[in-house]
C-alpha cells in the first residue's frame, strides 16, 4: 500500500470572514475561561449540585 492521496483544505472567502470572531473569541476564552469556570461551579453550590455530590 502507498502512501494515502494527498488533500489540501482551504476556507472559502465566506469562511474567511468568520476569521476574526473565532479568533476573538479565543482570545475571551483563554482571557475569561478560570472565571467562568468559577462561577459556574459557585452556581452549581448554590444549587445543591457541587463536586462530589
């Protein structure tokens, strides 16, 4: 068997577009994401739904 058939992927120009919101929204993700975490765990104390339980 030989190696498998090579394949390029590209975006589209309209797949382009959606460039710069992904990347912000990255950007929040690694910004934010410890303090979203934490407050969702806070959430789910207060619900009776923490760790462990």
């Amino acid at each position: 068997m030989g190696a498998p058939p090579r394949v390029e992927y590209a975006l589209t120009p309209f797949g382009e577009t959606l460039l710069g919101p992904v990347e912000a929204l990255g950007a929040w993700s690694v910004a934010y994401g410890d303090a979203v975490i934490e407050a969702q765990e806070r959430a789910e104390e207060r619900a009776g739904r923490g760790r462990g339980r």
